[in-house]
C-alpha cells in the first residue's frame, strides 16, 4: 500500500533551514538519537490520531530509526505506549531500519522487528545494497519491505550489472515475501525496468 516517509527538517531561529545531516551528526554523536526518533514517533502518532479522517487516503505513514533506536529494546514499550495513547490503527505506521544499521546489532535489531511487527507494524530494511550486502542476514531480519538502494537503480536502464543487481535483491524479496521498493525511479522506464 502506498504511503508517506516522514522525514526530519530542524530550522535555526531565524527559520532558516540546518543542513539535517549535520544534525543528525550531532545527535549521534551526543547520543541523542533516541530522543530524536522517539519525538519524531509521538509526533506522527498525534498527527495521525487528529487527522483519522483523512488516513483512507493517505493509508500511513513510514519513520526512519536510527541505528542507536533500532538497537533499543525500549523503543518497543514506546511504541506500545503509542498505540495505547492515541488508539490509532497499527497498519498506518511502518518504521525504516537502514541495513547498515539493521547489521550492526544483528541479533538486537532483529528482535525489535519481530516485536515492532507483533504490534502490527510494518518494517522496512533502507537502502539494501549500500552497505554489508549479505542475502544470509535478511532470513533473521524478517522486514515486510526491502528498499533496494538509488545507487543501484539509477542507472538501471544503461549499466547491466546494476539491472542485475536489482534483480537479484528484487527475485530474493519476493521469495522470501518481502515487498521490494526501488528507490531513485525517476520516470516510467525505470519503473519498468525496476
């Protein structure tokens, strides 16, 4: 089903927008993360609680986790709290591990998938192929999506060994049940070829 990745902007006081990579930088760096992804959660689950109305439409939402949140057994109980709280439907909220996170605590990782999904959540494993590509670990991971990543697809059309690529990831996915999700398409001949 289609739905909308929330993404993260920070402004300075004059309003002008921070370059949010330096930010996030700097919450990793202090450890802040988890802070971050947990307000980036409860936001998206009061903003759902107070628009049901439009969600037929908009059919859910996607937040990414960051490595320090997706290593986080506590995160689990947040998001139970969530649901608690706002009483909102599980399927209009999926998470995004990225693989480079999802690898560095394996087994944690994998833990909180399994239990992200016993809530009815949806999870998907970003930019597959960017990092420690290894079909092996995604029988652990268990995502609902395998976003392959842009680096692969956009040159899909002229290069065949990335059209191979996404092919392999996108052959495996699908086996393995997982609904793949090309990123970087840009017009319909990529999407053809994706």
């Amino acid at each position: 089903a289609p739905h909308y990745e929330v993404l993260l902007g920070v402004a300075d006081a004059s309003r002008e927008s921070l370059p949010i990579a330096e930010f996030i930088e700097a919450a990793e760096r202090y450890k802040r993360m988890r802070a971050v992804d947990r307000w980036v959660t409860k936001s998206v689950f009061d903003w759902i609680a107070t628009h049901r109305e439009e969600m037929p439409q908009l059919h859910g939402f996607a937040v990414n986790l960051s490595g320090q949140t997706a290593s986080d057994p506590a995160f689990v109980e947040f998001v139970r709290q969530q649901f608690r709280r706002t009483a909102i439907k599980p399927d209009w909220i999926s998470f995004e591990v990225t693989e480079t996170a999802a690898v560095a605590s394996l087994s944690g990782t994998a833990g909180i998938i399994h239990e992200l999904k016993k809530l009815g959540c949806k999870v998907a494993l970003d930019d597959f192929g960017s990092g420690l590509s290894s079909f092996g670990y995604l029988k652990q991971l268990q995502v609902d999506f395998l976003k392959i990543d842009g680096m692969f697809v956009k040159d899909i059309l002229v290069d065949p060994i990335e059209a191979a690529m996404v092919k392999s990831i996108n052959d495996v996915g699908h086996v393995m049940g997982m609904k793949t999700v090309a990123e970087f398409v840009e017009n319909a001949a990529d999407a053809r070829a994706a």
